[in-house]
C-alpha cells in the first residue's frame, strides 16, 4: 500500500519558539500562532529548524508540541518536527507527537553522522514503522550535510505513511527529478522561499515556509492560487515578497524571522546560543524592509 491517502495541502508554518527570560513563553506562542491562523495558513509546525528545535530539551520539545496542539484547537493540523539524528530518538519523539496529538511528523534527514542512502532510507522506515502518523522527509542538505538523492525519495515514496518532502536543496531540477520518480500522491512542499512559485508550478502541494510566521496571508494566498490553477496571482504574489525574502534570510534562520516578530510585537526577540542577536547592520536593514512591507505595528 503506497502511503498516500492523508496529504496535507496549502501554506504549513514552521513556527518561532518564543523565549523569555531562558524558558518557553506560552503567551508569545499565543500570539504567533494566532497571528498566523489569522492569515489563513493551513497548518502548524512546532519543533522544526525555525523554532530552534536543537536547543529544546526533550521536556521542552513536548512541551512546545502539546502548547501548539492546545492552542490550535483543532482549527489546523499540528505537524510536529521530531527529527533526530538518532533513530531511537526520533522514533520516540514522533511516537511523543502522536500520543499528544498530533496530525502528523516532519523530520530533518539525519544530521552529523552522513549516513548513505540506504542508511537514510532506513531510517524513515524505521520511523514510519514504529508510529501511525503520516510523516514528512525534510530534504536540506545545507544543514544535514547529506542529500536525500531523489532515488532515495521514490523509494521512501512507497513506504506507507511517508507522505511528502520539504524539498529544502534549492535546486529545481532535483525537485522536478523527484516530483517525476516518486509515487502518484507523494507531496512535496517548498521549503526554499525563494523559489517557492516555481516549487509549486512543477507540481508542488504546499509551502512550509519560515516567512510565513511574518507574512502568513501572502503565502497561504499564494499556495491557494496555485492549488486553484491561477497562477498569475500566485506568480504576482511570488514577485512582490522576493525582496522580503533576502532580507528575512539575510542571517541564520530563525535569527530575522524571529527578530521580525518580536518587531512586530508578537514575541520577545529572545533566542539560544549558537544563535545571537542579528547584527546591527542587518537589523536596519530588516526594520526598512518591514516598514516597506508595512509590517511594523
């Protein structure tokens, strides 16, 4: 059975993980989430790269998950991040997201240990195997330091509950490569917002996008256009956030998405080392692009 019946569809946020004080803040995580429901998006992902989940303990990790859910109030899918270079880890995290309830699981391909091919697609399989929530791969080579080849996504394709891709390479030949081996009904979302029209164009089923949590309504109207074949409002859409998006990208994400909330007065500016405070320079320059954008309360 190829695991295609359940495919989330439309904009999904990898949300920020508002800090204050060094622990988790419930009311920040409030205000974001409604803020981005408020803009139409489709989904919710807690614990992804954008809500620093490397520097979550495993408490806080759940903790974030089980807030999410609570907060959602079943008004969206939850898809928790609960990837982990340890298949043991992971398997636990995503079975952790399932007891709390979530909808689904997003999971980074193995960092650090650059495993082959194989070893990559064993270990979705092993995490498909162990959990009943339908699970996304999340392809970015820039942080894990391995590709998921688009053989090993066809493969993966067929696994039952593996039933999409945050395609995060960059490249669109390596998105139309696996858009054309993997099984009919396999998604892939965009997880690169600067090619994210083109993303959707060739075949693409959503977004899961970091700039979401600042400009929710422009991309979920975004992926809705491309989900209804009106593709000049999409494109249009596309072509008015390019220059929002070099600025939100300017620095490590989340570093100016969340300092881009906290000027927005969602949450606190607040994040964990490695992370640091964007530098000055680029903080001008962000403050002048979310003035342009008409962002700043």
């Amino acid at each position: 059975m190829i695991a295609t019946k359940i495919v989330f569809t439309g904009s999904l946020v990898p949300i920020v993980t508002p800090f204050r004080d060094g622990t988790l803040d419930r009311d920040g995580l409030d205000r974001v989430i409604e803020y981005v429901l408020a803009g139409s998006s489709d989904g919710l992902i807690p614990c992804g790269t954008t809500g620093e989940s490397a520097t979550l303990s495993h408490d806080e990790h759940e903790q974030v998950i089980r807030c999410t859910i609570e907060i959602a109030r079943k008004r969206v899918p939850v898809i928790a991040g609960t990837g982990s270079n340890s298949t043991s880890e992971a398997i636990r995290l995503t079975q952790g997201a399932e007891k709390a309830g979530a909808d689904g699981a997003l999971l980074i391909s193995p960092y650090y240990n650059k495993p082959t091919q194989e070893g990559i697609f064993r270990h979705y399989q092993a995490v498909a195997e162990a959990s009943r929530l339908p699970l996304i791969v999340y392809n970015i080579p820039g942080r894990t330091g391995s590709k998921i080849e688009p053989a090993t996504l066809a493969r993966l394709s067929r696994v039952p509950r593996v039933i999409g891709v945050k395609e995060a390479t960059g490249s669109i030949e390596t998105t139309i490569e696996i858009l054309a081996a993997a099984a009919d009904g396999f998604a892939v979302y965009s997880g690169e917002d600067a090619i994210n029209f083109p993303i959707l164009a060739a075949g693409g089923k959503g977004l899961i996008s970091a700039m979401a949590n600042v400009v929710p309504k422009p991309l979920a109207d975004m992926a809705h256009a491309a989900a209804e074949r009106r593709w000049d409002d999409a494109r249009r859409i596309h072509f008015e956030l390019l220059a929002l998006v070099k600025v939100l990208f300017i620095e490590t994400n989340p570093i100016p998405v969340k300092t881009a909330c906290a000027l927005m007065g969602l949450c606190s500016a607040e994040m964990r080392l490695p992370l640091t405070p964007i530098a000055d320079g680029n903080l001008t320059k962000l403050k002048q692009a979310l003035a342009d954008y008409k962002l700043l309360r």
